[in-house]
C-alpha cells in the first residue's frame, strides 16, 4: 500500500519505495494502488492556506542554469485567466483572497504539470504556460489543450466550496496558440528566468482576451495540431490587438472518443503489409491465435496502417484497440484503461454512472460474470473514484482474471482484433499485464497487433511487420493524391528528396506546399522537435553543427567545429536514432540526414547568432583544411560566409561564386550570388568595391536582355563611385551605349558612347578602340555604312596597336555586317572567318554564336540550305546555353528567313512568332519591327495578303518612328510584293520604286536586284513583256555579281515566264 502525504508534498510507494506524484493512482513503478481512500480525489480547501504556489516553473538562478541554452522552437503557448475575483476582494481580507486564489493557481498548475508543460509566469490574475519548451514533445498542442479541459474540470469542485462559502463563483478563460518563439534565459547576474519570446506569444495572450467564460479558444495551428484528438468549433474570425487582419479562432467542444486522422489519404504502397495482416486474421479466425508487431520509425505509417486494417474489419469480428500517450509513460495502467474504455464502450463524455452502466453492460454482453469487485477495480482503472481496498497483488490478478476472462468469452462468441499502438510510451504496469495476455492470444481466436517505434523491443513473441518509407513510385503516387491531380516533376522531386519517403512527412509537407504554407508544416515541426530534444547534450550539439554544414556533412569537417572529445560515439548515436546515414568511407568519411527535413528543423531551432558563429567556423574551417582545393569549394565558402559573420570574406567568395556561375552562364545564379554580394559591399575604389558588383550585375542583366536593370545598375555602378578613373568612367558608359543601341534607342546611344569619348580625349586607351566600334555599330544598324566602315576601321586599327582583342574581334564582325549587306558576299565570308578565328582565341562564345548565324546568312542567300541550318542551329544551341536572349531571338527569326527561301512560309511563322515574343519582352523595338516585317512577307507568301500587309504597314511605321533607314528599303519591298498578289499594280509599282530609290541610295545592292525583280514582275502582270525582259535581265545580272543564288533563282524563274 503506498502512503500519500498532504496535497503537493512528494509521497513514495509503500510497497517498492518509488516517488510517487500527487495525483498518481498507482504506483508507476510495482502498479500497487495508493489507498482508496487517500488517492482519491479529494476537494481542494478553500479556506485559507499559506501563498506557496506549486509550479513547474523553470524561473532558476543563473549559476545553474548554464545548460539551458537558448533556442527557437515552435511551441504551444497556453494564457488562462480567472475572472470574477473583485466581488470576493470585497468580502474577504487580502490575506485569505490570496490563500483562496493560490488553492485556484496550484489546481491549474497541477494540470499544467501533469502533461509536462512549463509555467513561464504568472500575471496578476492570469498564469502563462508553455508546452515544448525547454523539452519538446511530438503531442505539444495536445497536450496544451488536455491541460486547459483538465484547468476547467479541476476548478468546478472549487467553485462548488466557494459558492457556499462566499456566494461567488470564479471563471475561467483560456487562449491557446502555436508558433515559432525564441526560448532561453532572460534575467541578469542574480536571478535568469526560463521563457519564450515572440509574436506567438502576444496571440496566444489576445485569444485568451477575447475568449468566452469558461470556454477554450485556440488558434488555426494548434487546432490543426489537435485535430486528430478533439472537437472543434468554428467561430467568426476575431479582432484581435495589434493584428492588421482578423484572425481565424475555434472553440474546444470536447475530446473525441475515437482518435481519427483528418482529411487522410488513400493508404499507398502497402499492400503487402495488408496482405500479411489479413493473412493472420484468417489464421485467427481459423483458431489459432496470432500476433504481429509492427514497428518503423516516426511517421512511416505504422498506426495508419493498423487503421485501415481495422476500419475494413466486418461486423463479425469483436475489436477492442487503444493507444499509449508520451504524456502517460508513468501514469499507471493508462493503455489498459484505454482498452477497457473500447471493449466497454465507455465514451470521453461520460460520468461514473455511465461508465458503471457501460461496464455491467459489457460485462453482460461478455458472458463474463459482474462482481462488485470486478466493477469497481474497472471504474479505478479508467479513471473513477474506486472503493475497492484490495491489496496490490491481488489488484493486479484481479485485473488480469477480468481481462482474460473478457478475452476469452469474447473471443468464443466471435473472432477478436485487439490493436495497441504507440507502445514505446507504455506504462510499465500496463507493459507487464499485456505481456501476461499476449501469451493467452495464441490459444484463443484472436489476432494482437502491437505498433512501436524501431528502437522499442517488444516483450513477448510475436511476427515482426517492418514498415519501410516509401519507394519513389508510391510517393510519388501519394503526392498526387494530396494535390488531387499529378504534380509536377520538380514538386514530387523536392517533396521525396525532403522527406525520404516518410509517408506522413510527404502528406503534411504536400498539404503546406497544396496551401502555400510554411517550409516545415508544424505537424512536422512538432514530431521532429521532440525528437531532436530527446538526444543528449553532445549528440544533439552535433546534429546541430551538421545541419549548419548542409545536407552531407564530411567526418574531417565536422571534427574541426567540435573538438571537445571524440566524435565517432556521437555520429554512432545520430545512426542509432535514424537522424543521420553513414554515405562513403572514400575519398571522405561521408555522413548525411536521412531527411532533408530533418536537417531543416535541427537548423531552424538554433538562434540566428549561433547559426551565424557556426557558418563562419565552417568557411574557416574549408580554407584550413582544402587550401590547395578552394576552387572547388568555391559556391560552398560563398553558401557558409554569405550566412556567417564575416562581411569581408562573405564579399570575397560570394564575387568569386557569381564570377564563376556566369563564366559557365548560369546566368540567374550569378545575379543572385551578384546581389548578395552587393549587400556586404561599401562603396570605394577597390576590386570588390559596390561599384565592380553592379557592373558585373548589369554585364549579366545586359546579356539575358533586361535592358532596363542593366541601365541603372551601370548608372548607380558610376554614381557610387566618385573617384573612378577617365577609363573607368568611359567604360560605364560605353557600357550604357550598348544597352541602349540593344534597345534601338539609337540617338541616346550615340550621345552617352561621344560622352564616353570625350571623358578620353585623346588618351590612347583600349575603350577608345571599343567605344569606335560601337558607334559604328549604330551606323550600321541605321544604314549608314559608309560612316560605319570608317569609323569601325578606326577603332580595330586602334585596338590592334593597344592589344585590345576583344574591340578587334567585335570590329572585324561588324565590318563583315557592312559586306554582307552591301551585297560583297566574298568579302563577308572572309571577314567572318577571320572574325571567328579571334574569337575561338578569346574563347567568347557570344562572339563565336554570332559568326555562326552571320555565315548561316550567308549559306542561306547562296542557296547552300543545308550547311545554312547546321550553323543556324549551332549558333542557337551557343545561345542558348550562354542565355544571350537577344541572339536567341535573333536566331528564330533568321531560321524562319530560311523557310521563306525554301518555299516554305507557312513552316516560317512559328519561327517568328517565337523571335517577335521575346523582343517585345526585353524592349527591342527596332529587332521586334523587323520581325514583324518578316511576318508579314512570311503571311502574304502563305496567301494571307491581308493580314500579312497590315503587318507590313505597322512595320514600316514603326521604322519611321524610329529614324532608322536601315530597313526602309525592305519593308517597301515587301509592301511591293504584297500589292502585286493583291493585284493592286499600281501601288506595287510605287512601293517598288520607293524602295530602289532607297536601296540605291543606301548602296543595298541585293535589295536593289530584287525589287528590280519585282518591277519585273508587275510590267509582266500589265503586259509590257519587254519592259518586264530588261528589268528582270539588270537583277539576274546584278544577283550573279553579287552570287545571291536564291534571289538568282527566283528572277529565272520569272523570265522565263517572258
């Protein structure tokens, strides 16, 4: 018999010397009961006591508080007022208030105690509790809400004395929310107290504010939390202080009677395991009893499979399951009551009436024989006030005598399913008595399936069922069911990768991703937290410091950051626990999460200071340990500075990670780690000053076609460094001309490329020779390319003598533009080729693209179509891969050229709508008319005139508004072309003589030999046949000179028509 002291003290058990705590009906230890007597509840008085509150409280002195180290956690925070004390402070004296008010405050602390959570303060009237903080649990929010219907039971017997006493009645309010909080010490040199900060916390006050009188309000994360366990009510959102929106809130109705699993998903990938199950009910069924244990780690699937297994059992068989808590380990015969409460049907709502109905009844239904004592041990088990005085060892045969005769009866009148999970958090006393039956099972007709984590060994015989996560197959298949259709490939990649095929983790982080919601869903948060904190101090310190490493972690580096002892028995426990795998043994000792979520959580939980020191310790344990391999390590000393404490080297390795991303053109990647560099740099004059970082990020915004960033950030590059040099002045805005030529804004271009020239003078630099070949390039894209050839040989002369290659390179390019379109095909070729040799040496692959497509030009007008599509492709595939947007675009449109040679108008448009949808993304207006030219040429030719001349006349617009001529001569060749299929001869004839006066003028001389072609044509359509031989003999003439073999083909065509 265990003896019992006053309320509060500690009492130990009289039988095996075990502590046993204040409300403990057994001892958890031996399972002796306390005595009846004693250990029933008895009404706390409400007369006046000393003000001694009983707490959980962590509030310690400093000095012994060195091991509670700070932390984030997601926790459940719990506020519970008593309201209604001011008409009792006007009844009573200050001293009796407060012993009644203390009577009031050790209630609810004692059920604060009972599920484990900390008392973080009490303010006047009201107590702050916190669940998951210092020690998480995987049931926080559960717990915080048992403890708040617990709360309000524990105060009715209260207000029963007080009401007779003083006439008064004291309510109770609760708000329960959960989140992200900062937990630690907070105090000074004499006295630190345990609590958590964050905005969670104020919430979880302002639910408490608004709550009704005696009821439990909890915010959207616990109830989803929570589901699972109780009943809610949905309530109107509510207003609450400093919240810029209404907030969604629902009452606790009651807890449920059967645990159930919210909106959950069709059970995928084991079929096997069902198979096994239902191979052993039949076994069961047959007369020999089975017993299968399933075990697995958190979250693989273990009670969700018992679920199904039970919910598809028929009306035939007699079930009976129940499930230990982590918050009842020591709470005696908790999972036996469970049980009794299923086979007894005895409901969460229930009285002591009820229950003793519900167990005479069952009983009854049993066959089993309803003695007193039967009963009344059953109603102490469950939880109800028993009478029975009987000794301790006689309880317990007493128990097992009623439970196996229960069993057997029941299992004569039909087959019995019997489902215990979770049995890790068994209570001892329940743990001996269902080893006792598990040995009956196998004579009865009855089939005991037990579910536990994989570290828990069961104590009895039994067919072992492990459950693996999911394959790839059927994640994949689960992923698709929580987002009611097939995800894509990236979702289910990032999802598995995550989570590792836990099938719990991929439905809950499914659900977050399906919802918009946060990285870790608080389901998981929860579970792993818990997890996390049941390691030991060095352990958990080392999945700490991996986490921060990343999702592989190297033994070597790992023993750098912690070196206060051995590392391989920490590594061995993280291996035990399923945190982490051992990868490779060669060339590095490799170690990895198994999850990728589990790295999240142990990284998450570390404050922001802690995550900084270590990412710092890592970069300069990188450097120590690889100083002849850095290049190698490049993006993850850019990863670990970017995120440590160390600006000046976060600047350093993140330029050399974006350097190297775009030197392999992975253009978004350079931009970002560009712009994280930025924001450690300081403005200056050095290599890495923030003027370098924002040329080098509008070098990448220019090449992808983001013409406008790119403008500014050379702009802000030159405002943020007053004391650059005349050339690195005049290279900022060479720089700037480009991308404004690139955007066809041609007159702008020409004044900041003469402003850049000017800030030289006449000092020999290499940006003089570059500067000269970009104003030529302008000449020549406005058509004047006389102007363009003097001034671009200029500037490659220039370039030549500096050393300048890249000027030299990009001016023989550009001369080589003149001859192709001045009709010296020879002289292009030569040029080009010349021009591909000097970039093959620089080795610039933009350079070497737009010699490709230059000669497929070429190729195309010479009636060589097959080479003209490989060096179209070839410069597209370099394009692409560089992520040069603009000479993408241009490609498309020049293989959509190549259609029209062929014959083929139709098979062209694709290829320009494709070049017309990019410029007129990235703001090329002059390239995005041409197209549109091109698309209306492409559309006449494919018989639609009409719409194919509009385009044609926008086009020409459009060349208007821009001031170029370049073009002109084109697009009235076409609009020629386009009036002649209309039968409209005399506006054809007057668009074809615009448009020779303009190619002449222009010295165009391919254009001048096609319109004359055209000319040709219409004399012929009005019957002037000798008009039409002479103007068609002057283009053959002329295509021959020019070896334009396509055009050349055409006009041969048309004469001999004559």
């Amino acid at each position: 018999m265990a003896t019992r002291t006053r309320a509060g003290a500690r009492a130990k058990c009289a039988a095996c010397g075990a502590t046993v705590r204040a409300n403990d009906r057994f001892c958890s230890t031996c399972g002796t009961p306390i005595a009846a007597a004693q250990a029933a509840p008895v009404p706390p008085s409400i007369a006046p006591e000393p003000a001694r509150i009983e707490s959980s409280s962590l509030q310690v002195p400093a000095l012994g508080a060195a091991a509670l180290g700070e932390q984030r956690k997601v926790v459940t925070i719990l506020f519970a007022d008593l309201s209604g004390s001011t008409p009792l402070a006007e009844k009573l004296d200050p001293e009796d208030l407060r012993g009644i008010l203390t009577a009031y405050f050790n209630a609810l602390a004692r059920q604060i105690r009972r599920y484990e959570g900390t008392i973080d303060k009490y303010i006047g009237d009201a107590v702050m509790a916190v669940f998951g903080a210092p020690l998480s649990h995987e049931d926080d929010a559960e717990r915080a809400i048992r403890a708040a219907l617990a709360m309000q039971r524990s105060i009715q017997t209260l207000n029963d004395d007080l009401e007779r006493q003083h006439g008064v009645r004291l309510s109770l309010r609760i708000g329960i929310n959960t989140g992200e909080v900062v937990a630690g010490l907070l105090g000074g040199d004499v006295q630190s107290a345990y609590t958590v900060v964050g905005d969670a916390v104020n919430t979880a006050q302002r639910f408490e504010s608004v709550a009704p009188l005696n009821q439990v309000l909890v915010s959207e994360t616990t109830r989803r939390l929570a589901l699972h366990a109780f009943e809610f009510e949905t309530l109107p959102p509510v207003t609450l202080k400093g919240k810029a929106e209404p907030v969604a809130a629902y009452r606790v109705i009651r807890r449920r009677d059967d645990e159930i699993e919210p909106d959950v998903s069709p059970l995928i990938g084991r079929e096997a395991e069902l198979a096994t199950l239902r191979a052993a009910l039949e076994g069961a069924v047959a007369g020999a009893g089975r017993l299968v244990h399933i075990r697995g780690e958190a979250g693989v699937g273990k009670s969700r499979l018992a679920t199904e297994f039970r919910l598809a059992l028929g009306p035939d068989i007699e079930r009976m399951s129940g499930r230990c808590a982590s918050y009842e380990t020591n709470t005696p015969y908790a999972l036996i009551a469970e049980l009794i409460r299923g086979a007894f049907r005895i409901h969460a709502v229930d009285d002591e009436a009820a229950a003793r109905a519900a167990i005479l009844a069952g009983l009854e239904r049993f066959g089993a024989p309803a003695e007193e004592s039967a009963t009344e041990l059953l109603l102490d088990i469950v939880g109800f006030s028993g009478r029975s005085a009987i000794e301790p060892e006689q309880t317990r045969r007493l128990l097992l005598l009623v439970l196996r005769t229960v069993l057997e009866r029941a299992s004569q009148q039909r087959p019995l399913v019997i489902v215990a999970e979770d049995l890790q958090w068994c209570d001892p006393a329940s743990r001996e008595i269902l080893a006792e039956l598990a040995r009956d099972i196998t004579g009865l007709r009855g089939l005991f399936i037990s579910t536990a984590r994989a570290a828990w060994s069961v104590p009895w015989e039994a067919e072992p069922l492990e459950l693996a996560p999911l394959g790839e197959r059927d994640a994949r298949a689960l992923i698709d069911e929580v987002f009611e259709g097939r995800a894509d490939e990236a979702t289910v990649r990032a999802v598995f990768d995550r989570t590792g095929g836990n099938p719990f983790f991929i439905e809950e982080v499914s659900r977050e991703l399906k919802r918009g919601g946060s990285v870790v869903p608080a389901t998981v948060q929860e579970v792993l937290e818990a997890r996390l904190d049941r390691l030991g101090d060095r352990p958990g310190r080392v999945v700490r410091v991996a986490a921060c490493i990343g999702q592989n972690f190297w033994y070597r580096l790992l023993e750098q950051l912690v070196r206060d002892g051995p590392l391989a028995p920490d590594l061995a426990t993280l291996e035990e626990e399923a945190f982490v795998v051992a990868k490779a043994m060669e060339p590095e000792r490799t170690y990895a999460f198994r999850q990728a979520l589990i790295r999240e959580v142990a990284y998450q939980i570390q404050l922001l200071a802690t995550r900084r020191s270590t990412h710092t310790a890592i970069g300069r344990a990188l450097e120590a340990l690889y100083p002849d391999r850095l290049d190698e390590f490049i993006d993850l000393l850019a990863y670990h500075y970017e995120r440590g404490e160390d600006p000046l080297k976060a600047l350093e390795w993140l330029t050399r990670a974006g350097d190297r991303a775009r030197s392999l053109y992975a253009n978004t990647e350079a931009l970002t780690l560009y712009a994280s560099a930025l924001r450690v740099a300081r403005d200056g004059t050095g290599p890495l000053d923030a003027a370098a970082i924002l040329e080098r990020i509008g070098d990448v915004q220019q090449l992808t076609g983001k013409y406008d960033l790119a403008v500014e950030s050379y702009r802000q590059a030159r405002g943020r460094t007053p004391g650059l040099s005349r050339p690195g002045v005049a290279r900022l805005l060479r720089k700037i001309g480009m991308t404004l030529r690139a955007k066809g804004e041609y007159d702008e271009s020409l004044v900041t490329l003469g402003e850049a020239s000017q800030i030289l003078a006449d000092d020999e630099d290499v940006e003089a020779a570059r500067i000269a070949v970009q104003v030529g390039q302008i000449h020549f894209r406005q058509g004047r390319y006389e102007d363009a050839r003097d001034v671009i040989t200029e500037g490659v002369a220039l370039g030549e003598r500096l050393g300048a290659d890249d000027a030299v390179a990009e001016g023989l390019k550009l001369l080589g533009n003149v001859a192709n379109n001045v009709g010296d095909l020879r002289g292009a070729i030569e040029l080009y080729e010349r021009t591909g040799a000097a970039y093959e040496r620089l080795g610039d692959l933009v350079g070497i693209a737009d010699i490709h497509s230059n000669l497929a030009m070429l190729y195309r007008r010479m009636d060589r179509f097959a080479e003209s599509e490989a060096a179209y492709r070839e410069s597209l595939a370099l394009r692409e891969k560089v992520g040069h947007v603009w000479g993408i675009a241009t490609t498309h449109n020049n293989l959509g050229e190549l259609h029209r040679t062929r014959g083929e108008p139709l098979a062209a448009i694709p290829s320009y709508e494709q070049a017309m949808e990019i410029f007129e993304r990235i703001g090329a207006r002059v390239e995005a008319s041409v197209v549109l030219m091109n698309l209306g040429a492409a559309r006449v030719e494919a018989r639609d005139v009409d719409r194919g001349r509009a385009d044609l006349q926008e086009a020409a617009r459009h060349f208007v508004e821009l001031g170029g001529t370049k073009f002109l001569p084109s697009v009235y060749r076409d609009l020629a072309a386009a009036a002649l299929a209309a039968g409209e001869l005399d506006e054809a004839h007057q668009s074809a003589e615009r448009a020779l006066g303009l190619a002449r003028a222009g010295k165009v001389r391919q254009t001048e030999a096609v319109v004359q072609r055209l000319l040709g044509e219409i004399a012929l359509a009005r019957g002037d046949r000798d008009a039409a031989r002479e103007l068609l003999g002057a283009s053959i003439e002329l295509l021959r000179s020019l070896d334009e073999a396509a055009e050349l083909r055409k006009a041969e065509a048309v004469l001999a028509k004559v």
